[in-house]
C-alpha cells in the first residue's frame, strides 16, 4: 500500500463562507473526496472531508468555511491520505469532538478574566487564528489542577489514551516520508505545531500532578519526604523538557511561516516539534518513577524525528481531557425523548456520573447545539441514573430532541456596559449610519460579545446578539405566494440571506424570477412542488410532496429559471448507495402509516405511496431491487414516477400489494391519475379507478411501465393512456377490467401498447367509448390474446396514421358491441 498523501485537482469549485458543502464542476469528487483527508481551501486553509463523497459535483467539508464566497475557483486540493494516516487524522478528531463537548467552552484573545465562565469552564486563547494556550477553571479560578487522585476512571481512560496515541505515531511514521507531496500543507504544519507547543504544557501539568500525588499516597510517612524531593525532581526534569517541546515547536513554526513554497521543509519542522511534544508529555508521565527515568523519556524525546502532528494533538487532546474529567466537570449522555423548556426535567444518563444537588448543569442537543437547556440539579439518583433539573434557561433553538450531553456549567454572569461602535459601517456621533437594510456587527459589552443590528430597525436602537442571528440564519417566507407575486408563486431569489425556510401547504408552481442565485432551502410542512420542464426543474422530472424537515438547494440561471441540483428528505442521508435489494412499506394513515418515518419496516410504514415514491428517488439503486409494498386499505393520493439513480431495468422498481391480493388496495382518485409515469416501474396486485378525469396508468414520458394482476375499475379518461413518443406500456400478466372507461388504451404520438398472449377478464359487462385507440403514430400490439366476458361500445379506432395489430383476428377480435373504424391513414391489421 503507497504512504503518505496523493493531491487531487481538477475542475472548479464552489462554496459560501460557513457553509460545509463544497459544489464542483467538471471534478471526480468521488474516491478523492474521502473522509478524514485533508483540503486546502481557496483561503488557503486546511480543512477535514467529513465523510465520502458520493457524488462527483459536491462533498462536505469540517469546520464550516470561514473564507470569503467563492463561485468558480481552481485555488483547491484534496490530499488523499493512505488508510493508516486517515485513520490517525480520524482519532484526532473524535478527540476533538470529545473535548468539545465536554464542557462550555469559552474564547478570547487575552487571558481569562477571573469572572468568566464557572467550574469546569474551557477557555481557548487565540493569536490570530491559532490556539496558543488552553485553561480549565476549578474552584482555586483558572490553570490550577484540582484533584491530586487518579481516579479508576481516569487510569482506564490514561491507558486508551496510550493505546490511541501508539496507533496515531505509527501512521504518522508511514505518512511522514512521503509528506513533502502534501501540496499546500503547509497551514496544517504551522497550526499543528503551534498547538501542540501550548497542549503539552497542560498535559505536562496535569500528568505531573497526578503522579505526584500517586507517589505522595503510596509512601510511608518515614519516606514521604524523601518522596516529595524525588518527585520535585522529576517534575523539574519534566519542566525542562517541556520547555524543549514548547522551543522545538516554536522553531517549527517559524519554519513552516518561511517555507511558502516549500512545503516538505515546513511538513518536517512540524513533525519535529509534534514529536518534541509527545516526549515531553511521556516524561511528564514518568516521573513517577525517578528523576533519571525523566532525563531519558526527556532525552528520547529530542531524538524523535519520525513523530505526526496527529500524534502531538492526540496526546495533548488526551491530557486535557484527563485534567478536566477529574476535576468536577461530569459529562454524561442522556437518550430521553424531552421537548425543550422551562420547569422540572427528568433525564436518564447511559452513563455512570456523581452529580451534586444545586449544581447548575447545561443538556444541549448533539445534532443542534443552539437547542439546549440550562438549570440547577434537584435530584440525582445514582442507582437508576435518573438527573432530575430544574430548567430555567434556554437555547435559542428549542425543540424536541433524544441526544443529549449534559455538563456542569456556570452561573450567567450579568450583562456588561455597552461598548462603542466598531468601524465596520461609517457613523456619525455615536449612531452608525445605514437605513436598516443591510447587517453591521460591532462588538459589544466588557466580554467582547458581537452583536448586530437587527434589520428590521434602525442602526443603532436594537441590536441582537451575533449568535442568536446566526441561530436564526433562515429568512422565513410565512406564505405562498409571497407578497406581490402571483399565485403559487414563492420568490425565494427576494430573500437576503442564503437559506429560506418556506411555511404553509399551498401549492408552489414558481420559485420566482431572480437570476443567478443559489438558495438551501427548508420546508415548515407537506406541499407539493410542481415540476417544470423549463422555469422549475425537480430530480426525477416529478413533482415533489415536501414533509416538515425536507430540505433543498436550488440554483437559478441568467433567465431566472430554476433547477433543484439537490434533494434530501428529513432524516435520510444524500445518495445511499444500495448493497442488497431493498423495500419500503405503505399503509394508511388509519392503520398507523406516518410519511416522517423510514417506512423500512411494517412498523414504520410511510403514509403514502408518494412518500415512498420521494424517498427512492435519493438513493443509488447499484442494479438492486426497490420494491414499495402497499398495505391494504384505500389511497386518495396517487403518485408520479420519476427516474432512479442505478435502476438497471423496468423490472427494478416494483409497486405491489404487500397482502399480494389486488381486491384490498385500491388506489381511488378524483382528476387525477393513479400513476403519472415519467420514468420505468411495474405495478401488479392493486385495483386503480378514477372520477370525474384520470387514469389508471398515464405515461407521460419515454419508458416502459409492465403491469399483471391489476383490476381496473371504472376509469373517468382510460385504463392505459400513452401520450410521449418513446412511451411502452407492457401486460406481462393476465389482468381484469371490473368497470366503465372511455377506452382500455389509447397510444398516441409515437406510443405503444404491448398485450400478448394473456388474459382480461371483462366483469359487470363494461362500457367503453372504444376498447382501444391508436392516434397520431401512435401503436397498439395485441395478438393471441383471450378475451373472458363481454362489454359494449366500439372496438376499436385508429386514425391520423395510428396503428392496430392484431395478429390477423380480425374485425370482431376485440370485445364491444359496435364496429370498429379506421381513416386519415390509420391501420388495423
């Protein structure tokens, strides 16, 4: 297997600042785009892939873009890690993660202000946009160690710790000899190196304390002096050493700041300083033992070349998340089902915890972190691990939600005296100058907090804090049509921020007329977006049935047309890629059917067959089966077919009855047809009828739809209407016609249907206008067939040079009670 990292770049990309998904065009993004790896953005830095890319136009990116918007730039590379480096990128990583959620985290540029924050608190200072140092807040204030006791937990999570950071600097010694290819690495070098200089002095620390006080407890009273002197030695030993790691590391960097153009020099001064400071976090470890076993760990540690900037993180990350678990920080996961709010809340830990009554604690949701609550501790029962808090605190994005972490936090400390107004928009005295209609941020308060002027009113009277705009980045189009459009309309190209969320159920036929402009979009509930060939373009060419939580990007062109470039229904993940065939269930609404859930099982069954219908359209087929399996009941609701990301054939995609019996699903509409086909599927073992206008079938596009085992009931328009050049419908098995329709099929404009040797059953004695009809080019193949029962009306008709083959039967071959025609070149045969 090759080491080290292979760059990709070929085509454009495009991406918005704080947005995680990157658009390309003219790009192969999938087996480059892999989760783990690294990106050079066009502001030139570094960023995560957050997972594989399954598309070759787009892939997602960790953190969110903190560059400027950019629309058609070349400025990018994807480095490809081999699988051992990106599984140490990857632990890096979920340390991270970890340490992020393990406490409220507070940041700033200088350092912490004594009043900030409460136990517990993480305060991350910043030069620039680099993290030069980390401080923990226990009860003696900020930096001090708490506890002088290794907890079980804590030896447990030591050991991991170890095993993880043994598994990073082996991929990091494979990664490091081919890490001069890493075109543009030379941002994570730098980051890499100044972080790990400022993490191995906590962890140096921590790990000091710790086994200093492991040292201390063990010893007898007669040795406990003699104890202390051998540690103080060991601990100064550590000191020095990390003192090394800190100038090794500060070497690297001013390395890396001077080799903008050569990036395997900056590469190796990072690995140097990352290896520096694991060693100076394993002396600290050691010294334990004595101040000669420190000396050498110390020692080692100015010999380790070979040692990954993943490795010096890890390890760092580990140590302080080992200072903050064993100071009273708690951290604990809770999977209750709770909707945010004020007032007694009652949690269930899968964790084992010691909280303390009236501690305050924070629970914030893992999928939303703006949706959280806040409150002091009024029950903790340790056997059945149930936290019971008093909420009086919210996020500013309540709502329901079942993954949540709880910590210990600090009191809310009081609002700060206003500041003055920053520069970013000219002022005059101290009232910015602006008519409101445009966002300025300034900052605000003793505590730095931005805040920006609301948009709705004048500069300088109200102002709303910058996170809570940024929680309520949506600009809500309350309904449809918007104001001053006509109807149907919903103009989302008038909204002044990039992402809308669109309330109501009215029906949208037009997302307006502005040009050139991208929209996210987020549906408040269930309505039907309208498919237009031309002004509103929708995956599967079909109209779409949104459900609260389906969400969208849409792109307009130079004329203000507009194309939905992706799709994804609420709680399903873009483009899955099938392994194994694969069926989605329906029943009605009366028999427990609900279109927000995953409809994989009976138990979680869609509420209609178009739901199952939107959910098959995001998936890869991969030449697998999709088979949507109707329960029995009555459907008001048909469904349009549109076309399938890696159907192989027809026989691909399946609608059937799941009690396989046609006479207990039926499908009964009022205008409108059953099924509207744009794209291949079959249909057996449903009854389909319609009033006042509809079909039972209507193929609307070119493609073949089979059919077998249907009854048709009474049809307003026909059974089988066929009206796009290329469009086939095929019986591939008997089939019964149980009631009145203007025709049973009818082809026309390059149509065809296809019916040979079965059998239609004719019951109740139907009427039609003519069994068959074929028009304008239009065919109808139906030879060696069996006819079971009788009806009345016209045989057949075929004009305007449509065609009829029978295969010789006849004039009477079809039922009817009145002679069939042909004229202006139609043909019967």
């Amino acid at each position: 297997m090759a080491s080290g990292m292979r760059p990709y770049r070929d085509g454009r990309i495009a991406i918005e600042n704080g947005a995680t998904t990157v658009i390309g065009d003219g790009t192969i993004f999938v087996g480059n785009a892999l989760a783990g790896n690294p990106v050079r953005m066009p502001d030139g830095f570094m960023y995560v892939v957050d997972q594989d890319a399954d598309e070759n136009t787009s892939f997602e990116i960790y953190p969110p873009y903190r560059g400027d918007t950019v629309e058609d730039s070349e400025d990018y590379v994807l480095l490809r890690f081999n699988d051992r480096l990106a599984a140490a990128a990857t632990q890096t990583q979920r340390l991270k993660d970890f340490l992020d959620n393990l406490a409220v985290v507070e940041k700033g540029t200088a350092v912490p202000d004594p009043s900030l924050g409460g136990i517990g608190t993480v305060y991350w200072r910043y030069s620039g946009n680099t993290i030069v140092s980390i401080y923990v807040k226990d009860e003696s204030g900020w930096g001090v160690p708490i506890s002088t006791t290794l907890s079980p937990e804590l030896e447990a999570l030591r050991d991991q710790i170890e095993a993880w950071k043994d598994d990073t600097q082996a991929a990091a010694v494979s990664g490091a000899a081919s890490a001069t290819t890493a075109l543009g690495y030379r941002n994570a070098a730098q980051m890499a190196a100044t972080d790990a200089a400022a993490f191995a002095g906590e962890a140096a620390t921590s790990a000091t304390a710790a086994a200093t006080s492991e040292t201390g407890a063990a010893a007898s009273a007669t040795g406990a002096n003699a104890s202390r002197v051998a540690a103080a030695a060991s601990a100064t030993a550590a000191d020095t050493s990390r003192t090394a790691a800190a100038a090794s590391a500060t070497a690297a960097s001013g390395s890396a700041t001077t080799a903008t153009t050569k990036a395997g020099e900056a590469s190796t001064s990072a690995t140097n300083a990352a290896a520096s400071a694991t060693a100076a976090a394993n002396s600290a470890n050691a010294a334990n033992a004595s101040k000669t076993s420190a000396e050498t760990a110390s020692t080692n540690a100015d010999n380790k070349a070979a040692a990954a900037a993943a490795s010096a993180a890890s390890s760092a990350a580990s140590a302080a998340i080992a200072s903050a678990i064993n100071s009273p920080v708690l951290v604990a996961k809770s999977t209750t089902p709770i909707i945010t709010g004020t007032g007694p809340k009652v949690f269930t830990l899968v964790d084992d915890a010691n909280f303390i009554v009236t501690q305050r604690v924070r629970a914030a949701s893992k999928a939303n972190g703006a949706n959280f609550m806040s409150g002091l501790v009024s029950n903790w029962n340790s056997g059945t691990k149930e936290l019971s808090v008093d909420v009086d605190l919210l996020g500013p994005s309540p709502g329901s939600a079942s993954d949540w972490n709880i910590s210990v936090t600090g009191e809310k400390g009081d609002q700060g005296p206003p500041g003055g107004f920053g520069s970013l928009l000219p002022t005059k005295g101290n009232e910015p100058i602006g008519d409101g209609t445009t966002y300025g941020a300034f900052p605000v308060g003793a505590n730095g907090t931005m805040q920006v002027a609301d948009s709705s009113q004048t500069y300088g009277r109200v102002w709303r804090p910058i996170d809570a705009v940024l929680a309520d980045a949506f600009w809500t189009v309350s309904d449809v049509p918007s104001a001053g459009t006509p109807a149907g309309t919903c103009d989302i190209g008038a909204a002044i921020t990039p992402c809308v969320r669109i309330t109501g159920t009215t029906t949208i036929t037009s997302l307006g007329t502005a040009a050139n402009q991208r929209r996210e979009v987020e549906f408040a509930g269930s309505l039907t977006l309208t498919y237009n060939g031309t002004s509103l373009i929708l995956p599967g060419t079909a109209n779409i049935i949104t459900q609260a939580g389906d969400k969208g990007v849409f792109r307009s062109d130079a004329f203000g047309n507009w194309k939905c470039v992706s799709w994804t229904p609420i709680g399903f993940l873009p483009r899955e890629k099938l392994i194994a065939n694969r069926t989605y269930y329906v029943k009605t609404s009366a028999n427990g059917g609900d279109d927000t859930k995953d409809g994989l099982t009976i138990g979680t069954a869609f509420a209609t067959i178009q739901r199952a219908e939107n959910v098959a359209r995001t998936i890869d087929f991969n030449g697998f089966t999709v088979t949507i399996s109707i329960g029995d009941g009555t459907y008001t609701a048909g469904v349009t077919v549109g076309l399938k990301l890696g159907q192989a054939a027809t026989s691909n995609y399946r609608f059937t009855s799941t009690s396989q019996d046609a006479t207990k699903v039926t499908i009964s509409l009022t205008s409108a047809s059953c099924f509207n086909g744009l794209a291949p599927f079959t249909v057996d073992r449903v009854t389909m009828q319609t009033t006042t206008s509809g079909s039972g079938i209507w193929m609307q596009a070119a493609g073949l739809v089979q059919f077998s085992n249907v009854i048709f009931g009474p049809c307003a328009t026909y059974c089988l209407n066929l009206t796009a050049p290329g469009a086939k419908i095929q019986a591939v098995g008997p089939f019964t016609i149980a009631g009145n329709c203007g025709a049973f099929a009818v082809a026309s404009d390059g149509a065809h249907v296809q019916c040979e040797s079965t059998t239609i059953t004719l019951t109740g004695t139907p009427a039609f206008t003519q069994f068959v009809l074929a028009t304008r080019l239009g065919g109808i193949l139906m030879r060696a067939m069996t006819f079971s029962g009788s009806a009345t009306g016209v045989r057949y008709s075929a004009t305007i040079n449509g065609a009829i083959e029978t295969g010789g039967g006849g004039a009477s071959y079809f039922p009817g009670s009145s002679a069939g025609s042909f004229a202006t070149g139609g043909q019967y045969n």
